[in-house]
C-alpha cells in the first residue's frame, strides 16, 4: 500500500514547469527493458545506473511502470480465491515495485541535480502519478479485498509485523478515500491532481527565486571577517558568475548566513536579507502567494470530504501528538520562555549597536551580525577561529568514527560507483564482522541545480518479504563548495547537520523488517526526526570534538580552550533560534486548521498570525509562508512542528547515554533494537518507551536550550 501512496506522497517535493514530449515510437521503444531504469541493475550491490541513466528514459519508465502496476492489481481484483493476507495485504505490498525504483532514482535527483529538463518531465508525471495513486486507492473493489481481510484480523494468526501492515494498509485506505462515496471520490481526484501540479509550480518558483539574485562586493572592508574560506568561496562565485574581481553573495544559506553575521556594510546586509525573506513574494510570474493560498484551501475542502474539520486534524490524527489542540499546547509551553529570552538577547544586540553609533533602531538585517559582536565580547569566539577545525571530510571521518565506536560499523568507500554527480562520495557500510548492512551516497556542497536545505533520501529500502534485499539511502547537503587553495570548512552549526542527517540514514541503514512499507524511516512525521536528532547530540560534546576536530593544514586536535567556549556558549542565541523555528510551526499551522474559509493571498494571513503570537518584530521566521517548502512543497505540512517534538524525545534518550558513558554500546545496541531497527512497524510511543523504559520528559530539552530560567520568570 505504502508504494502507491509514497510515490503520490513524493511529487509534494516537487514544481512545475512546461512538459516535454516524446514521439510514440520513441516512447515505445524506451519502454523495453533496454530502458536502465527497467533493467537488472548489474552494478556494485545493485545500485542505480546513474552513468547510463538519461532524461529521456524518464517520462518512457514511469509510463511503463505504471501500466505495470495496473496489471498487478488488476491480478489481485481479478483473483476468484477469497480475499486473504498473502493474496490481498503482501500482493499489494509485492505491487509497484518498478514505479518505486524509478520514482526514487528520479525524484532525488530532481531535488539534488535537476535542470529545466528534469523540471519539465516532473510537471509532466506529477498528474499523472497522482492520477495513478488514486486509480489504486480508490479502487472499490480492491478496497473490499482489503476490509475483508481487516475484519477478519482477529481470527488471523499474524505476527506482530503482519498486524502493523494490515493496520497500516487498511488505513492507507480510508485516509485516501475509499469508504468515500461516487461524488466525494470524484472530488477527491480532481484535488490531488491540482494538488500535485500547485506543488511543483511552488517548488520551482522557490528554487527560481533563490537563484534570482546576488551581491557583488568589490571592497574588501565589506567582507569584515568573514572566514577566509567563505571569502575564497564567493570570490569563487564571483568569477562563475562571468564578473572580473570581487566576491558575489547569493541567497543559498552557506553564502547568506556568514555574510549577514560579519559584513559591516549595512545596505548589503539589508539587500540580502530582504531579498531572502521576499523569496516567492514579490508580485511576479513566480510569486507563489496565490498557490499556496489555494493549497490551502484545497486541503481544508480534502480533509472536509475525509471527516475532519482541517487539514491538520486529518494529518494528526495519524501522528503521535493525534490533535491541533495537543500541538498548541505543546508549542506554547516552550514558546513563552523562549520569546522572553529572545526579547533580552535583542536587549544585548540593541546595547551593541548603539556603541557602534547607529542612531535606528535594530532591524532584522542586524541581528547576525550583532549576535556574533556579542558572541565576540562574551566569549572571545568567532567561527573564524572554529572553521578550520571542522573540514567536512574531517567531519565525515568524525560521524564514521562515532558510530563505529557505538556499533561497530565500518565504511568502506566505492570509488567506482556510478553516481548522479562526481562531487558525490559512495560508501558500503559493514558490520563488525564484516557482513554487507548497505550503501550511503554523500552528496556536500551547494549548486543551483540542488533545493536547499539537507535531507535524506532512500534509493531502496530494506526489505525481506521475497529475499533479504539491503538498503541505500543518501544524505544530502548544502555546503560551501571547495575553491581555489581553499578547502570546504563547516561552521559548527553545519558540522552538526551531517551527524543529523546520518542519524536518518543509520534509520534506513540498521532497518530490519520483512515489508519495505514499514522499513527504515516509514515512520509517523513526528518520530522520524527523533533517530537523526538524537545523534546531532554527540557532535558538540568534549570527548567527540577531541576524535574528529582537527586543524586541516596542521592536523592538530581542536584547542582545550575553543572546546571550552564552545560549552559555554551553547545556550546562547537560543531565544533567537528557538522563536525563529516556532514561528514557523505556528504559521503552519495556521494555515491548516482552516475550515471553510478563503485566506488572503497578499501576506495579510501571515501577518495576523504574527501579530497573534507577539511575534518579535526584528525576527523573521525561520520559513516566510512564500518559501515555506517543507510545507507546500514537502511532506511536513502540519508537520514543522515535529522537529521540536522530537527534540523532546532526542534530549530525553540522549540521558540514557549520559548517565552511562557516550560510547556505551550496550546502550547503543539497545536504541538500534528498539528504535533504529524496527522502522514504522509499532507506533512511535511503544518504540520509545520500550528503549527508554518510560515516556518523554520535556526537562532535558528546555535545559539544553536555556529556557528553564526564562520559563521561571
């Protein structure tokens, strides 16, 4: 069930532009097993082709895999044997598996390496698969076959696993709309397919947008002081961008970021900053104010037909916080402690500011750039001291070693793999005995053919239903790419985004079930963040920093005196960080617990939900509703949420590490059990609690952040 649902569930990541067209005997043609989307997979551990892979072979592969998955329901439909688990549940489970490899192998490319062609074929399938899904989910009679086999569970002999997929797959159903009637069915499928297509148009616009503008710098005082690495970086730019001397900045946050906490130039800081922050809100062709207003709308009119009275009461009901009311609960009791702690951090910035002698008030261009003033007074500490400790190799090499010091897990890489891009590092993963567990592509720097942000994806999912069949899964990222002389240097906050993102590929990599629709990361949206946030946890502590931070010219190990300022500047900035997150997750929700009513398409919706919170004026959230992709282009709408949701859970079991030892392996044996191995097959809260032995205590998080003091005043 899961296949046909993913595959609709993967075009939200997606944008539109014009489809391209093949001629019907081209198509035909690439439609035969010549196709390598199609073909065996003769390569190391049955990786994609990605050498031989072209986009012409796209559009022909999905066709054929589509119609290839029709044949395979139309085999269970057509079945005279009465329904049961093993011709119903694991046939549907068995079905599509064609669509799901090629919908993976496109898909992350689409995100990491795309082009207007690839756009261009994504707008053209987007319908077309949502069509697809709906033609399997609404199928009548293939939705008998599963209630039949629903009703009769309890006289099944099933195994635990068994009962989870017939669960799961049973409500697959409903909550795609089978037990709807004609007419509501009829509506449904107009939804999704409008759905799809409003997506992708967002997703392209917002990439459009982020490419659409830069600086240019020709005085080196501007620079401030930026890093020498990121200076290299943009003079690098600069010379791709055909200009002659200087340094360019772009919107991409590994160029933004550094450059609004050190340039002094306050008119560039402004440029910048509005120019990020007016992304997809600028009156244009690519303004995506009306889209998302109207996928809103589309939702709340979609969960309306499904029973519930908005969209985020539909997505919650199958999460583990269950209801809107639970998650505005749980958002403001950390959200008065943490707005009063970023009121007196704009206090410190405002002090600041005035001893520099600008006579204005702080606006939120300033505030990087006053945070790392202060962060400097306090503390004596700049990254430009940190960076050269944290290449991203080094960075590597340290998540490598940390994991194989908690499980015993060694990587080996494959210089020969085909890739989708040469800057892509590919890695069989080991056990300690040396048995194949499964293949990790790394994909670091930032270009303008990959989305923002970091993400991980699965090529394919462990599974053992027909064989055991390993998985491979990829982390991808935005970092500053090397330049001339100069390597890629991470700031701290980035180094701890790669121990992030490998804690979800070690979820997909350590999967051990028998059905790929329950494996890995197949989770509820607000437990799958947990896995990768846990292991962020180690990349700041002492004893890490001592294994993977080194100097790289020199290779000396990161000072005792920088990993002194480091600890003690943890909590600081949190009241910034932590407003900006969840003003983010208030404006998503916001937006989906609409229940019959038109939002403005003009910022006015956003804006009152501001005023509604007490939204710090110098503080833009994290995501503008116009550039919200995780939202309206993701798969986290109602969702955003979960990332502190699961900081509750990731600050709660890292105790159970600290009051053992950071390397304990019987621990780490026990999460990888308990957690890491058993994907979506229990509900989060049982796997949770069968690891740590009780529930979730949210002190642990308020005091890593600092708020257990802002919470008391």
């Amino acid at each position: 069930m899961k296949t046909f649902i993913k595959a609709n569930a993967i075009l939200v990541l997606l944008a539109g532009s014009l489809p391209i067209c093949l001629s019907a005997q081209t198509e035909r043609s690439l439609s035969s097993m010549d196709n390598p989307l199609l073909a065996e997979w003769k390569t190391p551990f049955g990786v994609p082709p990605f050498d031989r892979i072209t986009e012409a072979h796209y559009l022909p592969a999905f066709r054929y895999a589509m119609e290839e998955q029709k044949q395979e329901i139309a085999a269970i439909v057509d079945n005279p044997e009465a329904a049961t688990f093993a011709n119903t549940i694991e046939a549907l489970e068995r079905s599509g598996a064609a669509l799901s490899r090629v919908s993976r192998v496109f898909f992350a490319i689409n995100s990491a390496h795309s082009n207007d062609s690839i756009r261009s074929i994504a707008t053209a399938i987007s319908p077309e698969l949502a069509a697809h899904s709906d033609d399997i989910s609404l199928n009548a009679s293939l939705y008998s076959r599963v209630k039949s086999v629903y009703d009769s569970r309890v006289a099944l002999s099933l195994t635990p696993e068994q009962s989870r997929l017939l669960e799961e797959t049973h409500k697959g159903f409903v909550r795609s709309g089978a037990a709807l009637g004609e007419q509501a069915q009829e509506r449904l499928r107009e939804i999704n397919g409008e759905m799809a297509q409003l997506s992708e148009k967002f997703g392209q616009n917002l990439l459009a947008e982020t490419n659409g503008l830069s600086i240019h710098v020709t005085d080196s005082a501007d620079l401030g002081r930026l890093p020498a690495s990121l200076v290299a970086a943009a003079a690098a730019e600069a010379r791709n961008r055909g200009l002659d001397g200087g340094w360019s900045f772009t919107l991409q946050r590994p160029s933004i970021n550094p450059f609004l906490q050190y340039s002094p130039n306050r008119e560039f800081r402004r440029q910048l900053f509005e120019g990020y922050a007016r992304r997809g809100d600028n009156g244009n062709d690519r303004d995506n104010n009306e889209l998302l207003a109207r996928m809103a709308v589309l939702r709340a009119e979609r969960a309306a037909l499904m029973g519930y009275e908005s969209h985020a009461a539909f997505v919650l009901s199958d999460n583990m916080a269950e209801t809107p009311d639970r998650v505005y609960e749980f958002l403001d009791q950390i959200w008065i402690p943490a707005r009063q702690m970023a009121i007196e951090e704009r206090e410190a910035l405002e002090e600041m500011m005035r001893e520099d002698g600008i006579d204005d008030d702080l606006r939120g261009w300033d505030w990087r750039y006053y945070t790392e003033k202060v962060r400097q007074a306090r503390y004596n500490l700049n990254e430009e001291e940190l960076r050269p400790y944290f290449e991203f190799t080094a960075v590597r090499d340290g998540v490598f070693q940390l994991v194989n010091r908690l499980f015993g897990i060694s990587f080996s890489e494959l210089r020969d793999a085909p890739r989708w891009h040469p800057d892509q590092q590919v890695f069989e993963v080991k056990e300690a005995d040396g048995t194949h567990i499964g293949i990790v592509y790394m994909d670091f720097f930032a270009r303008e053919s990959k989305r923002g942000g970091a993400w991980m994806n699965a090529l394919r999912s462990q599974s053992r239903l027909d064989g055991e069949v390993t998985p491979i899964v990829t982390n991808n990222f935005n970092y500053p790419p090397p330049s001339e002389g100069s390597p890629s240097l991470l700031s701290l906050g980035e180094a701890s985004t790669l121990f992030h993102e490998f804690g979800h590929a070690l979820h997909g990599l350590f999967s051990d079930v028998t059905y790929q629709s329950l494996s890995g990361t197949n989770t509820p949206r607000d437990f799958v963040e947990f896995p990768s946030q846990v292991l962020e946890n180690w990349s700041t502590e002492p004893e890490v920093l001592r294994l993977y931070a080194r100097h790289y010219q020199t290779g000396e190990p990161i000072p005792e005196e920088l990993i002194e300022k480091i600890q003690a500047t943890s909590k600081f900035d949190q009241g910034f960080a932590t407003v900006e997150y969840m003003a983010a997750s208030y404006l998503d929700m916001a937006w989906h617990t609409l229940a019959g009513t038109e939002p403005s398409a003009d910022g006015s919706f956003e804006d009152a939900e501001m005023a509604r919170i007490g939204m710090i004026e110098e503080i833009v959230p994290r995501y503008r509703s116009t550039y919200f992709a995780h939202i309206f282009s993701g798969g986290y709408s109602a969702g955003y949420y979960s990332y502190i949701w699961s900081e509750v859970l990731d600050a709660d079991a890292f105790q159970a590490f600290k009051e053992t030892s950071l390397f304990d392996r019987e621990t780490a044996q026990r999460f990888r059990e308990e957690i890491l191995s058993r994907g979506g097959t229990r509900p989060g809260m049982e796997l949770y609690e069968a690891f740590r032995g009780r529930a979730p205590r949210i002190e642990p998080l308020l005091e890593r952040r600092g708020l257990v003091g802002a919470l008391r005043n």
